[in-house]
C-alpha cells in the first residue's frame, strides 16, 4: 500500500501493519519541546477508487494499540485525528483534490507549532497522494515530467533520511523502486522499458564514472546499457553549470535517448529535475566548477597582491606597485557598485560586499549559476548575467592590465623573478579561464540556442569533442594573451609611442569600419549625447577585451561582429612579431638592459604554435554550420533582421524584444515587415 511494507519507518512515521493493498495501519509520533508532552497517534490508512477518474483516502483513528514511548520515562498523550482526501481527474487532465481534516492535539498548543509543525505535514500528506495519482503515461505532458521529476527527487530524499552516510547509496535505490512503483505512470512505462530502473539507479548514486560509449538502439536496450548512458550523464554534469544544458548534451549524443524522447516528450524535462539534484548535490561538479574557476581568481588576486608587496620593497620599482595597488582597488571599487546595482535590499548587497573584499565573489557566482538559481525578486539580473559582468570586470581592470605591468617589470629588470614569472603564467590562465567560460556556458545555454539559433550552438554535442572545444579554446586565449601583453610590454619599453600608435591605429580602425557600416551605435535604446557617450565607452571596452582575451562571445553582431573579431585577433598576433622587430631595431640599451633576441624569439615562436595548433583544432571540432559567425559582416541591424524573420507566427513575445532595441536597428527593414505585426499586436 503506498509502496510500504510492514515495519517501514517514513520520517515520524513507522508502519505497524499493511492488510492489503488498499490499508495500512501506522503509528505517527510528534516530538514537542520541553516542557510540552510528546503526541503520538494511531491511524488507519484506507484508500478506495469510485470510478476511472477518482478516488478516496481516508486516516481514522484506532483505539486497538497501545500508546508508544517516545522517550524513555516521558509521559506521552494521544492525539486523534481524520483526514479525508477525494481527488477527482478532470476533462483537462488536471487533478481536483477536495480535503476535510479535524484535528485534536489534546490540549492548547503554540500558534508557531501549528503553523510550522503541523500544517506543512498535512500538505505532505496530500503531495504523498499526488505522486500515486500521477496520469496514465499516455497522457503525461512536458509539465507533468518536470512534477515526476520532483517527485522522484523527493522520494530518493525521503529514503535516504532513513540510514545514514553508509547506507546513502542503497536507500538512493530504495527511493527510486518506491517512486516506480507509487506512481501510475511509471508502473505502466517500466513493462516497456524495463532498462529504466537501471538507469534512475545508476543516476541516483551521482558518482563520477568512466562511461563507454552507447550505441545501442533504443528497442536493444539492456540493464547494462542504461547504467553507462547514466555514467555519460554524471560525467557531463561535470562540465555544465546548468541542469538543462547537461541534459541537452546527454540526450544529444545517445540516440537512444533522442528515440525515447520522440515516444515520450517529457522525459526532457524529467531528467532536467534529476540532473538539477545531482548538480546541487554533486561531490565533484558544482564544487568543482565553483572551486575551479574560484581558485584560479583567488589565486591570481593572492599573486598579484604578493607582486604588489614585492614592488614597493624594491627600489625603483614602487612605480609598479602603485599601478598594481591602483588596479585591484579600481576592480573591488566597480564591482561593489556592480553589486550595489544588482540587489535592492541592504542585507543582500553587504552580503554579496563581503565576499567581493574577501575575494570569493567567484566562488559565489559559480555556486549560484551551478545551483540553478533564478533572479530573485531584489536582483536586477540574472545570476548568469551577473558572474559575467564581475569577471568581465576582472579580465579588463585587473587581469590584462596587471599582466602587462608585471611583463613590462620582468623585462626591465636586471635581475629575472620567477615570482614575478609564476604571477604572470597565473593572470593569463585566469584570463583564459575565464573568457573560455563565459563563452562556454552562453552557448551551451539551452535557452539561448533555443532563443537564437543563429549564433549559439557552435560547441559540440558529444563529450570528447565538447572537451577538445574548450581546452583548445582555453589554450588559444592563454596563448592569445600572452602575445599582446608581450607585444604591448616591449613597445611600451622601446617607445611608449609605439603602443600608444599601436592601440590608437587598431582601435581607429574599428571604429571607422563601425561607422561606415552605420553600426556605430550601441543597440539599446538610448538617445542623444547619451548615446554617444555610451557607444564610445562600450566599443572601447569590448575591442580591449576582444584584443587582450580573445573572448569569442563577443563576436556576436550585436557587439564586435564576425569579421572585425577576427580581424582584431590577427592583427593582435601580427602585433607581437611586430612589437619584437621595434623593440630588437629601436630600444635604448642605455634605458636598461635588453632582452636576449634569442630568448624573445623562442618565447614568440612557442606561444604562437600553441596559439596556431589550438586554434586548427578548435575550428576542427566546433560545428561546421556555425564557422561563418566567426568571420561574417553581420550587423546588428542585419542579424535581427534575419533572427525576426526566423521566429514563428506565434513567438510573438520573442519579436517584441527584437522591436525594443534602437529603431536604428530596425528602422531599414521596411514597413512591409513591421507594419502588419505592429498593427496585429497593437493592443
């Protein structure tokens, strides 16, 4: 009855006898605090079907028991009580449920015991039922997988309350046959596929496996397959800060799940549920994401401070110290403004503060994003959008311009620092870290390939390929940085003419090939001086990051663009070898003390083989159908054009955000577009 047995224990609540299949007799216990005497009480359970489409379930007290001990020597009072549950399935496949309930404690007890005890437990009783009363599986939605899904996640909670760490991994299992067992549709689907409880076991132990690859057609199915496709997905939540994203990748690359999925479209949603509670309790893949990319940033901000402290105890090089003192404080400063931006409370702002001047603001960023968590109502964006900007902020104010400071000190000291080498090797791998994620995580975002299938979608499906993707595109931006802050630090050793002519004539031509293409502009709605003012203080910003980062999500036309992207790239390594020919014909050995040609040549030769293998291998592995985003003239008027024309007659609410950017992105598409939509969906 219920999927118990005799003697199974449920929270406060052990099983004393199960007549048959429709009864089952429990004893159910309330521990009080002091000096309030425990309850106790035992209840019948019985449950009847009246038709197809409902049911009745009925608790009545019994008198027959004697009362149980709930602490030694205490004095214990028995409580009575009814319930009484009648759910009916309606024509619309929703369920009604009508409940009646008297309750008697024996006695007067706290409003908060009433409201915090007592209450929630009757609404678990009634979530109990549901998980029975879930649809036949012919007729479970997309909306009902997510329902089963919570319920599965519930039930796997549920049994492992019942045992402790040791026993985690067997009562995981019970949870899952419990789940199969109590709800209607499962137990019609598992005769079919009978290699699900298999994999929901292999799923529920959430340990990170070795996992063969499954090519086994869905109709094959064994046990044996089912547990290596439920290895593949632990293993994938491990490079995913979303839930959605791990599940799209899994389903992606086994076509046995694509084919069950045809059968059953709510098994997407069903999985994403699952995925979402092995991520939050995952012993490597959300601590790994938040611990990784966290202890890189920590690392980098600990170095940097190490190199400042040396610089001031260094004569002649206080200079750089300042410079780096400068930078970390301009970084903490933006970003506490960033934070004071996003939440609108006190509380939550001196929360998120602290962790900034803690420098563990990463780690809470990546915690947020991995754990699935929604903008709340006193955020300004979401937690996506927000990890984004704060390392956005770090690359640009802190990273790129450190590093630079600190190879232009190594290069003009008499005497080489490994120290100083150890933190430059650190900012760069930061920096690479970071901008590969960025990217990574916006394109493996379902809601953006979903949203805009143009542009994201490049990263592969299949799991060696998705690796080879990001660590090639980690390689090639730590390469990518080096070469710049290299190039940029001789220049600025030679002549700092040379780097400011350098960056001057790059970003002048950037500029101009903007303005004639009439993409200038920035491409939110704004007007007047502020606009330009906004324009010019975006594209600077975006050029330096695309230039020292490499970072490829802003590619998109609506920033960069395809052609200028790649443009800077080239320019910026054509820049080292230009930047080692000034500073080998034209620097002063009077200034200082000239680096080795030698030397410079074999650093410049081997960054750029690892910049030009990783980059061969990145376009090899990537998605054919999206090379062209990174070398196409698409602006930000032409791309929404053709992103508004692929949307559906019934995507309405997608067209209107694509309408509320500037009408200088719009205003050249013609009325022959806009007008029949603007008067379709006036009101």
């Amino acid at each position: 009855a219920f999927g118990v047995t005799k003697n199974t224990s449920l929270d406060n609540e052990v099983y004393l006898e199960v007549p048959n299949s429709h009864s089952a007799i429990f004893c159910q216990a309330y521990k009080f605090p002091a000096p309030m005497s425990d309850r106790e009480s035992i209840m019948n359970i019985v449950w009847k079907r009246l038709s197809e489409k409902s049911m009745i379930v009925v608790f009545h007290n019994l008198t027959t028991h004697p009362k149980v001990e709930i602490k030694d020597g205490d004095s214990v009072i028995r409580c009575f009580a009814q319930f009484v549950y009648h759910l009916t399935q309606l024509d619309d496949g929703t369920v009604e449920v009508k409940s009646g309930t008297h309750i008697n404690f024996g006695g007067n007890l706290p409003t908060a015991i009433v409201n915090g005890v007592i209450i929630p437990n009757l609404d678990r009783v009634a979530s109990h039922l549901q998980a029975y009363f879930v649809n036949s599986i012919l007729e479970v939605k997309n909306a009902d997988g997510k329902l089963l899904g919570e319920l599965l996640v519930n039930q796997i909670k549920t049994a492992r309350k019942r045992g402790g760490w040791k026993k985690h991994s067997d009562l995981g299992k019970v949870g899952v046959d419990e789940f199969l067992y109590c709800s209607v549709a499962m137990r019609e689907l598992l005769p079919q596929h009978p290699w699900l409880r298999a994999l929901l076991h292999e799923i529920s132990l959430n340990q990170v496996k070795v996992a063969p690859t499954v090519t086994t057609s869905l109709s094959d199915m064994k046990d044996q397959d089912a547990i290596n496709l439920a290895k593949g997905l632990s293993t994938i939540i491990l490079s995913n800060t979303e839930a959605s994203a791990a599940v799209d990748h899994w389903i992606a690359q086994n076509a046995a799940l694509e084919e069950f999925e045809k059968d059953h479209e709510w098994m997407r949603s069903f999985f994403v549920e699952i995925a979402q509670y092995n991520l939050n309790t995952s012993n490597l893949g959300l601590r790994l994401r938040v611990f990784g990319g966290a202890l890189l940033s920590t690392v980098d901000l600990v170095t940097d401070v190490y190199m400042t402290v040396q610089f001031f105890n260094t004569p002649g090089e206080e200079g750089y110290g300042k410079t780096n003192a400068v930078l970390i404080g301009l970084t903490l400063f933006i970003q506490l403004i960033v934070a004071y931006s996003q939440n609108s409370t006190s509380k939550h702002f001196f929360q998120d503060a602290f962790f900034i001047l803690t420098g563990f603001k990463p780690a809470l960023d990546a915690y947020r994003v991995g754990s699935g968590a929604e903008q709340e109502d006193h955020q300004t964006f979401a937690p996506l959008m927000e990890m984004t900007l704060c390392k956005a902020i770090e690359t640009v104010f802190e990273a790129v311009p450190s590093s630079a400071v600190q190879i232009y000190a190594l290069l003009s000291a008499k005497e080489k620092s490994i120290d100083a080498l150890i933190s430059i090797f650190v900012s760069a791998a930061t920096i690479a870290f970071t901008s590969s994620m960025i990217t990574y995580d916006w394109d493996t975002s379902p809601s953006n390939r979903t949203s805009t299938p143009l542009y994201y979608g490049f990263v592969p499906d299949k799991a060696l390929p998705r690796a080879l993707c990001f660590l090639s595109m980690m390689s090639l931006s730590f390469a990518h940085v080096l070469l710049l802050t290299l190039a940029c630090a001789l220049l600025a050793l030679t002549n700092p003419n040379w780097l400011l002519l350098f960056l001057g004539v790059d970003m002048g031509i950037f500029c101009l090939y903007k303005i004639i293409r009439g993409d200038f502009f920035y491409f939110v709605n704004l007007d007047g001086l502020l606009r330009l003012i906004f324009a010019i203080l975006e594209r600077y910003q975006i050029k330096i990051l695309v230039n020292f980062t490499m970072l490829m999500q802003l590619r998109h036309p609506n920033e960069v663009g395809g052609l200028p992207f790649l443009v800077s790239v080239l320019t910026s390594v054509a820049g080292s070898f230009f930047s080692v020919h000034v500073y080998s014909n034209y620097y002063n050995e009077d200034e200082g003390v000239k680096l080795d040609g030698k030397t410079l040549q074999t650093a410049l030769g081997s960054l750029t083989a690892i910049w030009f293998v990783s980059a061969v291998t990145f376009a090899s592995v990537i998605k054919r159908e999206y090379l062209h985003t990174f070398y196409d003239m698409d602006t930000a008027s032409t791309y929404n054009l053709k992103k508004f024309k692929i949307l559906k007659e019934d995507e309405d609410d997608k067209k209107k955000v694509v309408l509320t950017l500037h009408p200088d992105v719009y205003k050249a598409w013609g009325d022959e577009l806009i007008k029949p939509w603007t008067f379709k969906n006036w009101n």
